[in-house]
C-alpha cells in the first residue's frame, strides 16, 4: 500500500524478532487474529512472499493461481528487485521457518520454500495511485498443491452484503495508525469480511491519503469490505492476499488487497480482479513458454 494502508509492508527488522522471548501480551496476540483472525494450516496456496531489494527486504502474501505463478500486489515489488536472494514459504507450519535468506534445496528435493525467478510488474501500475496494485512472481518450481483459480465474472451488486474469506501472513495488532510497527506478523491466518461494494469519494481520507480513491474509473475497478469488529481486517504484510469468493462450493479470488484503514481497522480495499484478466492470462501463458523445473 503506497508508503501505507496494506503498505509497503514490513521490512526486515520488524519481523526478525522471532528469536526474543515474549511477553504474555505477544503470546496472547500471537494465539488472535489478520486482524482478529485465526491461525490456520488451510489454503496451502496463500504463501508468504519474501522479496529482496536495495533498500532490504519486504514480506507480502501471495496466491499461487498457476504453475509456477503467484499473484500479489505490485507495490510489494519494490525498485531493484532481487529475484535470485527471494524466496517464497508455503509450508503448512504456521509460521515459517527464521532466517532472512534460508538454504533453499534444489528443485525436484522435499522442501518448503522455494526461490523466485523473476517478477512481473503490471505495466499501468502507478505507484503515485495505488492502481492497478497487481503483480506476478515466478518461481523455480512447481508447489504441490493445485492452485487457486480466478473469479473470472465481473463482482457486481450481487455479491454486496455477501460474507467473503481473507487469509494472509501480516500483523494481528497495528501498535501505529500509520501500521510501520505491528504485532503477531509472520504467521498465516484467515479471517471474514463482508463485501460493501465499490469505494466511494468519501473513502479518501487525508490523513490516510490514496489518491486513487478520487479516480471514479480506479474506483469502479476496486472492492471494498468491512472489517469492524467482530469482523476480521487485513494489517501490514497482508498486502497482495487474496478477497477469497465461494463459487460453486469453491473458494475463487476475487480481489488482491492493497490497502488499509488506520490502525489496520474498519476496512480493506481491494483492486479487482476481472478487470485484469488479460494481463494474468498473458502472464501465466508466458510461465507455460518458459522451462518446467520438476517438482517432487
């Protein structure tokens, strides 16, 4: 989320506190929430996306929704990218493994993580706008599970009202309004929240500026849901999760999340994703053009 909201995430430090002891507060908010979630071993393709860069490093969510293709948020990608020092987890541990840049083992061996080829940028994405917050990372490798498909009709006023899934790695407690420190971050969790519609002008707050709320076409494009308690919300490392849709008794991603409220509460913005269906049909043909590494 653009320097905020489901943010530029969280950078190195901030979640490399795992070896410290806790105190009864961090325990307790460790065994909550997302943000008022629950920890979860289900949906194996909501990995957790670490990326490597020049100014360090960023952790996001990302949904595996083809061979060797996870879909995030671009604003998860930031400048000079590092795809050879950039690993994904998808263990069913709910928490991964410490370590910044793991011992990754080969393609075709057992193993949790897996390293990142390359990164493919929407190509409209202005970061300026927060729009379209979209992004593909292509792994070097095949994950064991099947992957999660598209919601591929148009979200319209048939789902409002409607309960939805979230499930990412981020914070269960935001300890700023602005969300750069949380709590309970690294450890996968799922939530529900309800779907309002699309944003409106008054979404845009200025003390919590995305500018893309006062386009009416990126408006049009975006889900918003409703993240009060005793609903659950998405908080700093949740960006590029998936709004999950139930279709047919199957769960379809609806929306990649890109932005919060402060504090990581009220709501969740979502960019949507029929309108970007031609660029993931381009991105995950060209995975299927490249070499397949085997998986075990």
């Amino acid at each position: 989320m653009q320097d905020r909201g489901w943010h530029w995430l969280i950078v190195g430090g901030l979640l490399a506190c795992g070896g410290e002891a806790e105190d009864a507060e961090q325990l307790q908010q460790r065994e909550q929430s997302i943000v008022r979630g629950e920890e979860t071993e289900a949906f194996p393709q909501v990995v957790m996306l670490r990326v490597q860069h020049a100014a360090g490093a960023t952790r996001c969510t990302a949904s595996y929704i083809a061979p060797r293709v996870l879909l995030t948020a671009a604003h998860c990608i930031r400048p000079g990218p590092v795809p050879q020092l950039s690993h994904v987890y998808f263990g069913e541990d709910a928490a991964p493994p410490d370590g910044p840049i793991p011992d990754i083992p080969p393609p075709g061996e057992a193993s949790e993580l897996a390293g990142v080829d390359s990164f493919l940028v929407h190509p409209d994405y202005d970061p300026a706008l927060n729009y379209p917050d979209v992004a593909v990372v292509y792994l070097d490798r095949e994950l064991p599970f099947a992957p999660l498909p598209l919601l591929t009709e148009r979200v319209g006023r048939r789902f409002e009202g409607d309960h939805a899934t979230i499930v990412g790695w981020g914070g269960s407690r935001a300890l700023t309004a602005d969300i750069t420190q949380v709590e309970g971050a690294g450890i996968k969790r799922r939530g529900r929240v309800t779907i309002v519609g699309t944003p409106t002008e008054a979404d845009f707050h200025e003390d919590d500026p995305n500018p893309g709320m006062l386009d009416p076409a990126i408006r049009a494009d975006s889900l918003k849901t409703d993240g009060r308690a005793p609903r659950s919300n998405g908080c700093a490392g949740d960006s590029g999760g998936p709004l999950l849709i139930k279709k047919n008794g199957r769960h379809h991603i609806a929306g990649v999340g890109y932005w919060t409220g402060l504090f990581c509460e009220d709501y969740n913005i979502w960019a949507r994703i029929d309108p970007l269906l031609g660029f993931l049909r381009g991105a995950i043909e060209a995975a299927g053009r490249q070499p397949l590494v085997p998986r075990l």
